[in-house]
C-alpha cells in the first residue's frame, strides 16, 4: 500500500516502502507466529499506520490515483482484513488446541477432585473431614450425570479468581453449579430471599447466587443454574423433599434423585462441547482471566 502513498516521491520511500509491506504481513500473520518475530509489536504498529495510510488514500480526493490503482488498493485493503480475521480466529483454534488438543477435550471428562481447589494456590480454606466426604458424595451423584453424557464436563473446585463452586457440569451451552449439604429427614425449600428452609426453619446452606452471577456474566452466551444437593445423614437414608419454584435460580434437590434431574436438563444440549468455554474454565477464569 506504501506504493500508492509514496507513488509520487522519491527518495527512499523504496525502504519504507519494504519496511511497510512487511510490517502489513506481520499485522496479517496468525498471532502465535507474529509473536516470534523481533519486534513484532513495533512492525504491527508500524502496519496499522500503513493500513490507516491505505484507506485514507483510498478515499481522499486530493491523490491522482487511477481507476485502477483505487481497484487495487482496495483489494489490498480488503484481502488485508479477510486475512487478519481469519488468521486470528485459526490462531485461538491453534491456542485450545495446544491447551486442550480435541482427544484429550472429548476422552476425558473430568478435572479437580472433591473438596479440592482446581488451582492450588494455598489460599483456600481448610476442609473438615466431614466437608471432605459430604464432596466425595456429591461427586459420586455427579459421576453418574457424566457417565450418562459423553461431552458433559465435570470439574471440581472451578472458580472465577477467588470465587470458587465446589462443583460445575457443562454440557453443551449448559452449566450446572452444584453445591451440597448434609441435613436431617425433613422437607427443603428456599424462601423469596434465597435463604435454606427446612420444615419451616432456617437452615445454614450454602449460597450460589454470587457465583451465578459471576459466570452468567463471564459467559453470557450460556444457560447457567444452580443446584442445591440435599445428602441425609446416613448415605441412602430417605425422607428429604425439596421444593423449588420453577424460575428459581437455584434449585434443591435431594440426592437420591438429584442424578435424574441433572441428566434431564443438561441432555437437552446433546452430545455438544464447547472447547472454548472448558478452556476458559480450566486456564483463564481460574486467574481471573478476561474470558477469549
């Protein structure tokens, strides 16, 4: 493009003119190959400004360039912006991957372990043992969600910097946050303000809705609900019911059937996984990370 602006000088707008077609081929060239080149940051400034140049050329009326030359410029122009686009989009591809190469994506299913941080930073909280079984339970209810959908997702300790869920299951543009509690025989409901009832008492539970919004916001594109598992005391003991209003973001759940209404509504996605959003989960919201 340089040839156009420089067409009417001399001098040594031939150098520049080098300098500025390789600077455009920098600017064009897939992101991780660009970033090895010496100053790439430099050669991409120097090839917007190029650009820049091009299209002000393109449209000023104070130039003498032909028909012709207006024809080529703006081919150049365009093939510039196709090219660019289309090599940054192959380059986030390249990047999942790199990270999580497509076998590795859709032959494994499940990342962290109970009661455990994705990311051990040292900075979470200690687990009593009691904590430490009620997740291995939790996680026993969520294996058999998993097994049952090849392209669903399970990844313990997920978290968005220090937010952190004790559970999160994609599957397809669906994610489920799950959280757990042991409590008596008795029936469960949560009130107009979100907070844990049972038999019409208050009851310590944990909270969702922070992280709901958290990931709702990171990744607006998905269909994010939270789920309250309900475990009895002793494992298999029944006579917990839970009630939830059916726009409730947060739904309870009692373990002996929590498997079943996980599986029916994330199957609705089908067998669908979005590399992008398990990559975002497992190396960029964990540092918090701008989601790609």
């Amino acid at each position: 493009m340089l040839v156009f602006l420089g067409s009417n000088l001399g001098g040594g707008w031939s150098i520049a003119i080098a300098v500025g077609l390789a600077s455009t081929v920098v600017l064009a060239a897939p992101p991780h190959w660009s970033r090895r080149i010496p100053l790439h940051r430099l050669f991409k400034a120097y090839g917007v400004v190029v650009t820049l140049g091009g299209t002000w050329t393109l449209f000023s009326t104070n130039n003498t360039l032909s028909t012709l030359d207006r024809t080529v410029l703006a081919a150049l122009l365009a093939g510039l912006l196709g090219v660019s686009f289309l090599t940054r989009r192959w380059s986030k591809v390249h990047a999942l991957d790199t990270t999580i190469d497509p076998p590795a994506a859709y032959d494994f299913n499940l990342w962290g372990r109970p009661g455990e941080p994705l990311i051990d930073d040292g900075r979470a909280a200690w687990l009593a043992p009691d904590d430490v079984l009620r997740h291995r339970r939790t996680a026993t209810v969520l294996d058999a969600v998993v097994s049952m959908l090849p392209a669903a997702k399970l990844v313990h300790g997920a978290r968005i910097g220090d937010l952190a869920v004790s559970h999160l299951l994609l599957n397809g543009h669906r994610m489920a946050l799950v959280a757990s509690l042991i409590g008596p025989p008795g029936s469960y409901t949560l009130d107009a303000y979100g907070s844990l009832v049972c038999n019409g008492r208050p009851v310590a539970g944990p909270q969702l809705d922070t992280a709901l919004t958290a990931w709702r916001t990171r990744h607006p594109s998905l269909a994010v609900r939270g789920f309250l598992i309900v475990h009895p005391v002793v494992d298999g003991q029944s006579g917990i019911t839970t009630q939830s209003a059916p726009d409730a973001a947060v739904t309870l759940l009692p373990a002996q059937s929590a498997a079943g209404e996980l599986l029916v509504w994330l199957q609705a996605e089908g067998n669908v996984l979005d590399r992008r959003v398990l990559y975002d989960i497992l190396h960029l919201a964990p540092y918090g990370l701008g989601a790609r």
